[in-house]
C-alpha cells in the first residue's frame, strides 16, 4: 500500500465508501424489518357458538373484563378488591361499613381519590377508588336471579333456584368471556341484591344486552319437552328477538337429557303486562327505562323432581350455561330472528315477592 500513490488511494477509499454505502441502503433496519414481519390474522368475527363447556378460561368474578390500574371516570361499575372495601358516609369520612371481596356495585362520581357507589342493598356510600378494580365497558350484563335469603323456588329435595341461578350465570359469563364479550353478573354470591341495584348497576354501563336467569316452579302439567319460557320487554323488538334467540337454545340443550318434562300450557317466548299495560317484571320495566334491552329466561322447573335432579348435576348446569352463550353471541353477530313466540293467557296471581330493600343486608 506505501507503493501507491495518493492519487490512486483516495479513488480506492472513494470507492470503498461507496460500496458500504450501498450495502446499508439494501438492509432494512430492525423498524422495518419488524413492519416486514406477516402480520396477524384477524380474529374472525364470524363465530356464532362458545368453546366447548369442558375448557372454560379462568375468570375473575363478577367482573370479566377489567382495566387495573384506575383512572376511573364515572359512572361506571367496578368490583371490590381482594380485601374488600370500606364504607364511608362521604369522600375521606369514618367507615361504617364494610363490603366483601369481589361485589360488583356502580358508582355515580369520583371525588379526592373516592368513589360514590350503590351497594347492593341501595346504600349510598363511598369507598376508596384503590379499593376497586374498574371494570370495561360490558356488552352483557347476566343476572342471577335472587339471593340471599330470597331463594327463589325450592326443589322437593331442597335445591334452590339462587344457587343454580348463581352457578350458569358464572359459567356462562366464562363462555362469553372466552369469545371476546366482556360481562358483568349483578351478583357474584349467596347475597341479596335489589331490583334498583340490578338496574342501576345495568344503568351505569348501558350494555348492550341483560340477561336474567332464573328457574322455574308450579307449571300447568306435563309436556313432551321441556317446558323453557322467556319473557320479553313488550314493547321491545330487541328483546322479542332475544327471547326468542334464548328460547330456541334452551330447547335444544335441554332436550338432549331424559327428564319428565312439565310446563305451562303457553311455554314459549312471550310478555307479560301489569294493569297498567307495562311490563309485569320490574327488572324488564326498569330496564327499559334505563333504555337497557333486557330479557327474563325461566329455564327449566326446579320444582319438578324430575327436572330437580338434572338440575343438581353439575354438567347440566353447564349445558344450560352453554345454552345463554349461544343464544347471547347469535343475538350480537347474527340476525337470527328467534322462534318459540307465543301469545300468553292472562295471568292474575303474582310473581312472588323479593327484589325490594326491606330487610335488606349487605354482604360484608
């Protein structure tokens, strides 16, 4: 190289540079070469049915899909933490209370790190905002029926309707939840919870659907399948589609068991009107004027021993839970109209009582 002349090296460096030059143009940088990479598939939108019951995710109670850590922005619904959370009269005061771990409740404001909440006996209080997990906005709310010391109907061998409530609304809310809905259960335990908590809690989100589940008692006589009814928001063709979707779902699971089918003689998908002309239900009505659609379901008669002892199984349970899933997911991405709709006789005698704040204890 000492025998070149200089003329000569500068012409070999000029060259040189050139050539790394063009070498970096050619390569991506690690940016680009990660916007080469294929991208992901999309998940399809086109799924009409839940996995199957056997692998269900895990799901944090109460409150499927959540947002951890807060801001929170009112109104909205969050769930107490793993240690519960304090009751005060106002932001920063004395508590005088307490609720247990994983109570979904709505709050209506923020104030200095506090949230003014409804408990689910229609307290008004405030708890720290670091107490509670906030939760997404749900699609689907699912509302066990009863609770607490309001059972519901009660079996010949003692099973009550609250706990089954209980035990396919969580099941199915872990279906949804692995099909991408996010849900809400108006309760997540043997606790009383009013109709104006159910409603409030449905009003500070505004899904998209609200499903009550119960279980039913003193039919007209035997049928030949089961005897599935729902009801629906009368003036409501959402929910008369809902109703239908439900209705159509709940008689293809059921009748694949082996049971003494009872039912009343309208059993189907229907309404039921009060004096008035409204919906009978107050959980229909009131949600109706939160502008929630919302559907009742009566999905089997846990009065029938028959139907009672299905009832207790734990995979018939989720067969019914399985049957919400399907009939909820149709009712979001397809336009399936439903079937089963039928016109009811005339009813006088009432529902039966519960739902109000009378004697009325929250969880703690």
């Amino acid at each position: 190289m000492d025998q070149i002349k200089p003329q000569t090296r500068c012409i070999l460096c000029l060259v040189a540079l050139a050539t790394l030059s063009a070498c970096f143009a050619r390569a991506p940088s690690p940016r680009a070469q990660q916007s080469l990479k294929p991208s992901q598939p999309p998940s399809s939108t086109k799924e009409a049915t839940p996995p199957p019951p056997s692998s269900p995710p895990p799901a944090t109670p109460g409150i499927v899909a959540q947002s951890s850590p807060p801001p929170f922005s009112a109104p909205g619904v969050l769930t107490t933490g793993p240690a519960g959370a304090g009751l005060a009269g106002g932001p920063g005061n004395r508590v005088i209370g307490r609720l247990r771990a994983g109570i979904p409740v709505p709050y209506t404001a923020i104030q200095s790190g506090w949230a003014r909440i409804l408990t689910p006996c229609e307290q008004t209080r405030w708890i720290r905002v670091d107490e509670g997990i906030n939760a997404v906005r749900p699609l689907v709310i699912l509302d066990p029926g009863h609770g607490g010391d309001e059972q519901g109907a009660v079996g010949p061998s003692g099973l009550t309707e609250k706990s089954v409530n209980l035990d396919v609304a969580s099941k199915a809310a872990e279906l949804l939840a692995a099909q991408g809905v996010p849900v809400v259960l108006t309760r997540t335990g043997d606790y009383r919870a009013t109709l104006g908590f159910r409603v409030a809690l449905a009003g500070a989100v505004r899904p998209d659907l609200l499903v009550s589940i119960h279980h039913n008692a003193d039919p007209d006589g035997r049928m030949e399948r089961p005897g599935s009814e729902t009801y629906y928001q009368f003036r409501s063709q959402d929910s008369k589609r809902l109703a239908g979707l439900m209705f159509e779902e709940a008689i293809r699971a059921l009748s694949t068991l082996p049971a003494d089918w009872v039912g009343d003689t309208d059993a189907g998908a229907k309404w039921r009107l009060n004096s008035r002309g409204e919906d009978y239900y107050g959980l229909l009505r009131r949600a109706r004027d939160a502008g929630v659609t919302s559907i009742l379901a009566e999905l089997a008669f846990v009065s029938n021993p028959s139907e009672e002892a299905l009832l207790a199984r734990e995979d018939t349970r989720r067969l019914e839970a399985d049957a919400v899933a399907r009939a909820v997911i149709r009712y979001l991405r397809s336009k399936d109209p439903g079937s089963g709709f039928t016109t009811p006789y005339p009813r006088t005698e009432p529902a039966g009582p519960g739902g109000g704040r009378g004697g009325c204890v929250d969880p703690s």
